[in-house]
C-alpha cells in the first residue's frame, strides 16, 4: 500500500510543502496570461537576468534540480542540475553523489557540488532509491554544469508514487519562470551589496560567481536559494 511521504515526514517536511506552494502560486502568477503581454523587471538590456530555462520534458524542484521520468509506465527517473545552479557554481571541483542502494527523500539531502573551496548541498527533487550514479560526472565534475540536461545528469532513481512526489514539482514553462525570478532576485541582491564587479557587462552575475563570496554570504545564498537550510 502506498505511504503518502507528505504526512510521515513531521512538521518540518510539512513547512517544506508549505513553502514550495508559495513558490508555484508565485510562479502562476508571474505566468502569461492569454491576450496579455508579459511584465519584466529589466528596463534595460543589460540589467535584464539571463536567460535561464529547462527542457520541455523536464519537471524542476524549487532548490534547482530537475526529474525527467524515463517512461511514463515506469518508477525509473532520471535527475540532474538546473541551469541557476549551473550560473551560481560555475564548474565545480568535486561531487559527492549518494551511493546505488541509498535512499533519497523529496527536499532531503541529495548531493553535495564543491567548488573554489565552497560546498553547495542540494536537496534531491524526489523521493526514491538510487539505482545508477553517473560516472563521467564523478571522473568530470565540470559536465554537470556544461551539459545539465545532457549528458551532465547526476542519479538513476526508482521513484514510484509518482503522483506524491510530482505534486510539488513545476513544468518547464513555470519552472523557466521561476528560475529568471531567482537571478533577478539574486542580481539585485549583489548590486544591493554592491558586487557589481561580479556581473557580467553590469546585468547577470558572471558564471561561477559564488566562489568569490564569502562563506557566510555562500551560506546565506544556499538556505534562501537552494532550500538547504
């Protein structure tokens, strides 16, 4: 029989739904409506944030992590990085996956990026067992961010109740909208702090930025980005 994830993991899973509601009401919103043009934040080129989005086949978790079902009959999915998580940690050094036989929880500890001396946890998109680990991105960490979608992919998991777990996933359309709010939202925070210097031409910040912060702004950028707090 299957058990529903979202009422045996206590109250801070519970927050967890709570807020990835938040961010899909938020990103519904934010959508285009039929016979009305859509709003920006950029009034000028070069303030405008990069242009960020995911396979149309894709279903993306709000902490940056994308699920592919591999077929629609089967519990096999594939998950790998998106691309703000590409923008914010450039090539990274080193990952640390989860072993085949591990057991992953939506919006619990998945694997680990580490680059220029900062570590990034990721929350993994999906409940399931890990079933294969991709090698060439063990042997090659920077094809993860070169290649999210491709051949940079992360875990094999099985993952079935795929009707729990989806829930709290975004399509592609939203998910796209949802990452270009992120780095809007992370652009005018660095100007706010005044690290201009890191964008790029004076918008979006410059790939691989976060290995210039510091490690409590590094900290800080992945609770409220990343959801790994």
């Amino acid at each position: 029989m299957p058990v529903d994830i979202f009422a045996t993991k206590g109250t801070e899973y519970l927050l967890t739904v709570v807020y990835f509601a938040l961010l899909i009401a938020l990103v519904r919103y934010l959508a285009p409506r039929p016979g009305r043009r859509a709003r920006t934040t950029a009034s000028r080129a070069g303030d405008a944030a990069p242009a960020l989005a995911g396979p149309a086949d894709r279903w993306f978790h709000p902490g940056h992590a994308w699920v592919a079902v591999d077929h629609p009959d089967a519990d096999l999915v594939t998950v790998g990085l998106d691309d703000f998580t590409a923008q914010v940690v450039g090539a990274p050094d080193r990952l640390e996956l989860p072993p085949v036989g591990a057991h992953v929880r939506q919006g619990g500890p998945g694997w680990a990026l580490s680059a220029g001396g900062r570590t990034l946890a990721m929350v993994s998109p999906v409940e399931g067992e890990v079933v294969a680990v991709n090698e060439a991105v063990t042997r090659s960490p920077r094809l993860a961010t070169e290649d999210p979608y491709g051949a940079g992919w992360l875990l094999k998991l099985h993952a079935p109740h795929r009707r729990l777990w989806q829930r709290n996933l975004l399509g592609a359309d939203l998910a796209a909208l949802w990452m270009r709010h992120s780095a809007e939202r992370l652009r005018q925070r660095l100007a706010g702090e005044g690290r201009e210097a890191m964008a790029a031409d004076g918008g979006a910040p410059a790939p691989g930025f976060g290995r210039a912060l510091a490690p409590e702004e590094w900290d800080s950028i992945a609770r409220e980005f990343f959801l790994n707090g």
